[in-house]
C-alpha cells in the first residue's frame, strides 16, 4: 500500500523499488476520486498523469538521474498557466480559454521531473478568503465539511489537506496560500515579492501577487520553492539573486537563538478568536523558555492595513481585467448587441462574477479622477509607512509572529453575505505583501473542536533561509 511522508522519502523508495510513480498516480487518482465531494479540482489529468508516471519509472530504471522533483504528484491552482491546459481562475469569463505557454513555474516543476496531476479550484480570480467565489461551487474543508477551507487557494490547500496530492502551487496576493493552509491544517509559504516569477501567473494586482506553495511538511516546501523560484527573462520583477538550497539549510542550525518579535495590536484586537490568542500567547511563552528572544511591539499601523490592501488590490484589479472583453478569447456575450461598448458590456457582466465585479467597481472609483488622490495616492502613503516600519522592525529583530487568521475556519455561509466581515479575515496577512516581505504558516495547534490553526512566521526581505529555519525549529518544539 502506497504511503507518504515527505518528498526525500518518496524518492528513496522510487530508487530502492519499494514504489513507483505509476503507484503514486493511481494511489493519488483513487483519493480524487473518493473526494469527489470536496470540488477541490476542477480537472484531474489521469491519463496524461499516468503516462508521465510511466516514462519517468522506465527513465530511472535506465539509470538517467532523477530530477528533484522525480515523480512529485503536484497540483496547480486554476490561475497558473499549463500549456495546452485549461485555464479558468475559476471564472465563467475565460471559457473555452488553453494556455498556450507554461508559467515559469510549471516549467522548472516539469524540468525536474514533477508531474502535474490537475487544475485545482479557487475563488474567482484569486479574490476571495473562504473559495465561496468560484464559478465552479464551494471547495469544503476535508476536516470538516460544513467549514470553508479558506481562500483563494482553497482548492489547492483541501487537495494537500485531503492527501490528493503532495504538494500544490497556489497564488497569494494577500493571504491565499498562508489563510488556506492555516484553516487546513498544513505548511503554506509565501516568498518576497519577485522571488518567485510571476510569468504565466493570471494577474490579479501585480504588485502584490506571488506564487506560493501548500505541502505536509516544511521541508517539501522548501524544495519545492528552491526548484520555482529565481529570474527570469519574462518577469522583469523577478529577484536576480542566488537562490539558496533552502532544503539542505533548513535544519542546519537547530540551537540558533532568534530575535522575535510580534505586535501588541496583533494579540489584543477584539476580532481575534481567545483560543487563537491564547495559544499564541503560550506559545511565545515556550519560545522564551527555550531562550530566544520574543518581544512585543507596537504597530499602530495595524488597522490600515487591511483598507490600504483593499484600495491598492482593487485599483490593479480593475486594470488588469480589463483585458477580458470577450473578444480575442474567453466567453463571449451571444445577445443582440447594438454596438461595441454594448458587447462589453454584456460579456463583462454575464463573464464576471459578483465579487470580481464589486472589485472592479471599487477599484475604478479609486482610481477616478475625482478620488484618486483620497483613496489610492493615501494608499500608497500607507504602504510606504508599512515598508519603512517593516524595515525598521528587522534591524532589530529576525522574524515578526503572529497568527495567520484571526478565527479558525468558518462554517460555509457564514461570512458570505457580509464583504467587510470577510475582509477582516485578512487581517494578519495582507501585511507580507504590502510590504513584500516573505510569510509561511506552520499548523501547530487545534480547537478544542478540532479545527486547526498555527502561526505565521516572517522575516525581511529575501531571507526565506532563516525565516523556513525558524519555522522549523518551531515544529520541532511543538
Ligand atoms: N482574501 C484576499 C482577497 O480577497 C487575498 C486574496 C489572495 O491572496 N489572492 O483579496
């Protein structure tokens, strides 16, 4: 019977026999299958899936060495590009839509020898905290099915969540990888802003999206991001910088004492659920007991942080869909139309959902003539507060804690009627990408009604090597 536990032991048992890729796929179909009910793909690529899996066995039986990735069953959440795939971000509007490229992403996975095992569900254009949003219907949380998996990613959490897969790529522009593994109970990671490249990444405001990563344990993580991330000639915001052996250092220096620090607002605001606090609050209790250095912080910024991200997300929303008119591809309006603004029109509005339409409107208000300078250009000021105080934070301190998500995840439904509730969720997230600092969420505890929660880790800029090593540290202490 096929079993796994990381990355590293799956491939030791590719090379000693005791499995084999062909296993791993049909072992991963049969789970899909069974979990139909949890909608977390909107395509499984059997067929494909199991011829990959046959060449890549017959390979390492011939002796080819394996690539890092050898045989990795890995899912893509529906907003990244696999060419001659598919491609919706869980919308009515791309219909009918094939890439016709591979993101960079996808194409070091298959260099390395990943095989891609399907498209997964999402909220609509990666907008959304709970994957209410979907064209496609609600993912459901695999622990407890009357509670959302969290969003956007959610399709792609619920998938490693439920063991559909080993890992999963997500997007996270304010919380979509690290707010859906938190609520599902594994490793989600975020990295600075352009270590990843953001080419053959549907967009949904370009200057916070990133590519993340979902997998069962830290280490899977960090292979996985030293294989995707790097530059790139298509995406001139990718960082030039080394990319370091993040899977080789991670337990390199396990007694390191770090300096921690996290914000009074954080653990004092009225929204954060008292079993959240509470957990964390003994948690930075067991961190100064193992001697490092854990203190509080004040960041009066908090409360602003979750308007900024809405006012600056939707502005780049508004124009990076307006590309989708209906014309060169997607779903097109089939009514009578009276002119060319009236087909738009028709399109935009029967292709959109209701929360990208929202968004749209939100962020073309803000952006109009009149308000600019009200609400985007005072957007802009605050972020550029929070990247200052951010960078005055780590000169002093190694990584910033917190909880990833004020509640625990929340029953389907539930939030679904009340927009700003739902925006709160973002809370402690939306914070890493205005300030384009990387972010990784490590399940450690659980409510007493067995849902699970954990803490987000961050460090500065560019330093995913000690912040993934500080994650882990705090595994192995819990
Ligand atoms: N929940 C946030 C939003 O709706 C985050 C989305 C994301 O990271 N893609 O904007």
């Amino acid at each position: 019977m096929f079993s796994y536990t990381t990355i590293k032991d799956y491939k030791e048992k590719l090379l000693n026999g005791q499995t084999t890729c062909v296993e791993a796929v049909s072992f991963y179909v049969a789970l899909i299958k069974q979990n139909a009910h949890l909608n977390a793909f909107l395509e499984v690529y059997e067929d494909e899936a199991l011829q990959r899996a046959a060449f890549l066995d017959s390979q390492r039986k011939a002796g080819v060495p394996m690539g890092k990735m050898h045989g990795v069953i890995t899912g893509l959440k529906d907003v990244i590009c696999y060419k001659g795939h598919k491609l919706s971000a869980s919308s009515k509007i791309l219909e009918g839509f094939i890439s016709i490229y591979n993101a960079t992403a996808t194409q070091k996975l298959l260099d390395e020898g990943a095989i891609i095992i399907g498209r997964q569900n999402c909220d609509e254009f990666a907008m959304g905290s709970s994957n209410e949003n979907s064209a496609f219907g609600n993912v459901l949380n695999a622990r407890d099915n009357s509670r959302v998996p969290g969003g956007s990613s959610g399709g792609s959490a619920v998938s490693v969540q439920a063991a559909l897969c080993m890992i999963s790529l997500g997007s996270d522009t304010g919380g979509s990888v690290r707010q859906p593994a938190d609520f599902c109970g594994i490793v989600g990671l975020k990295p600075t802003y352009g270590r990843i490249s953001r080419y053959g990444l549907i967009a949904y405001a370009s200057s916070f999206d990133q590519i993340g990563i979902f997998g069962n344990n830290i280490e899977d993580v960090a292979l996985t991001l030293e294989v995707i991330a790097g530059p790139d000639e298509f995406d001139s915001t990718a960082l030039t910088s080394p990319v370091p052996q993040y899977s080789a250092i991670i337990n390199s220096n396990p007694s390191k004492k770090y300096r921690v620090a996290y914000f009074k607002e954080t653990l004092e605001h009225p929204g954060l659920d008292p079993e959240i606090a509470q957990a964390t609050r003994k948690f930075i209790q067991t961190l100064i007991n193992e001697g490092h250095t854990v203190e509080q912080v004040d960041f009066e910024l908090l409360e602003y942080v979750v308007p900024a991200y809405y006012v600056l997300t939707t502005a780049e929303a508004s124009s990076n869909l307006s590309r989708y008119d209906g014309i060169k591809y997607g779903y097109a309006a089939k009514d009578k139309v009276v002119d060319l603004t009236d087909f738009y029109k028709k399109t935009r509005s029967q292709g959109f959902g209701k929360e990208v339409k929202r968004r749209i409107l939100l962020g073309t208000f803000v952006l109009s003539a009149g308000y600019y300078d009200a609400y985007f250009t005072k957007a802009q000021q605050v972020r550029t507060m929070l990247v200052n105080r951010t960078n005055t934070i780590f000169s002093q301190y190694d990584a910033i804690i917190s909880p990833t998500v004020p509640s625990p995840a929340f029953k389907l439904g539930e939030k679904s009627n009340d927009p700003i509730e739902m925006f709160l969720a973002d809370i402690y997230t939306v914070f890493a990408n205005l300030a384009g600092i990387p972010g990784i969420s490590v399940p450690l505890f659980k409510t007493h009604y067995g849902m699970n929660f954990g803490i987000q880790v961050m460090s500065s800029k560019g330093n995913e090597e000690m912040m993934l090593q500080i994650a882990e540290s705090f595994v192995q202490l819990s």
